[in-house]
C-alpha cells in the first residue's frame, strides 16, 4: 500500500498552521530586534557624553602639560587643569555607563518580548506537531506490514462516526470481521485519511 500526504481537511489545516507559527515566529523576532533598536537609541546621550567628556579631558591635560613647563608657578598652574581633567573623565565615564546600562537593558527587554511567543510554541504547537508527525509514521509503518491494514481498519471501526463507517457497508463490522478486502481497504484509507494520509494499493 503506498503512503502519502493527502490535501485533506487536516493535512490543510496542519499545513496552515505550519505557516502561522512561522509567519508568529517571525513576527516575534522582528518585533524583538525593533525593540531592541529602539531602546538603544537611548544610549546616543550616553555617547556624545562620553566622547565630549573623552574630548576635554584631553584637552585639559594637553593644556595642564604645556602650563607646567612655565618655570617657578608651572606645578601650581597645573593642579587646576589636572582637577578639571578628572572631572572630565569622570563624565566620560558616567557615559560608558549609561550605555552599558541601555545596552543591557535592551537585551533584556528583547529576550522578554520573545519568551511567550516561542514559549507558546515550544511548548504548544511543538508537541502536538510532535505528536501529529508520530501517529502518521506509525500509520505508515502499520500499512507497510502485511496485517498493518487490519489493524488500522480496527482502529477506523472504534474511532469513526457510524454514519461515515455505513457508507462503506451497511454491516461493515461483519465484513471487516470475514476479511473482505475492499472493505478493509476503505476503512484503513478512512484511519490513515484522518491522519492526512492517504493510501492507495
């Protein structure tokens, strides 16, 4: 009996929600990284402090420098640019540290943006789609052994509604039970159909 997938109701709708959860997952991710951009626009300030705070305290020492080599006055001169310089870097500092804060802050609000859209699809879609992909290789195991149709035939006969198994035979127990093999045909088609398989001898 060969096996394959079927454009049935719920082959269709496995395969829709294949496409949801991706388009979800990347939907999510994209919305993580535009966060994420946002919040380090907030280091900029952090930036432009550091790099003027860097700038003058350069400055202050370059001029501290050339100020200490007047003879006799030169290191009291100094003391005043070598404060200021200080101050300077302080600043530049407090920068790094405003971007280091931003720049964690950032990761941390994209990481929490992702956790309840893939959570819901580790461990929501995920196991189901485990789940689905193991019953259909079963299913396909089942058809390929020699009394795999019979066994699946059952499994139609307990899980099917009547007026779908009456279709097939009016008294489709009594031909499942003597054998007949169109009816097992058509009962293990109606099992491996509900799977979105589909069989064909």
């Amino acid at each position: 009996m060969k096996i394959y997938a079927d454009r049935s109701p719920v082959f269709l709708r496995q395969l829709l929600t294949d496409l949801l959860v991706a388009v979800w997952v990347y939907a999510a991710i994209r919305f993580a990284l535009w966060l994420h951009d946002l919040v380090q626009r907030l280091a900029v300030p952090g930036r432009k402090l550091e790099g003027a705070g860097g700038g003058l305290a350069d400055n202050l020492a370059d001029a501290g420098g050339k100020v200490g080599r007047v003879p006799l006055v030169g290191d009291e001169l100094t003391a005043p640019f070598t404060r200021a310089a200080d101050a300077a870097r302080a600043v530049a500092e407090a920068g790094r540290d405003q971007q280091e804060l931003v720049g964690q802050l950032a990761l941390a609000l994209s990481v929490a943006a992702l956790v309840f859209p893939l959570g819901l699809v580790l461990f929501g879609w995920l196991p189901l789609r485990v789940r689905w992909m193991r019953r259909a290789a079963s299913a396909k195991a089942l058809a390929a052994a020699p009394a795999g149709r019979d066994l699946l035939a059952l499994r139609a006969l307990v899980g099917q509604p009547l007026r779908t198994l009456t279709k097939i035979d009016p008294d489709v127990a009594e031909a499942w039970r003597r054998g007949d093999d169109a009816t097992v045909d058509a009962l293990a088609a109606l099992e491996l159909r509900r799977l979105g398989l589909r069989g064909g001898r």
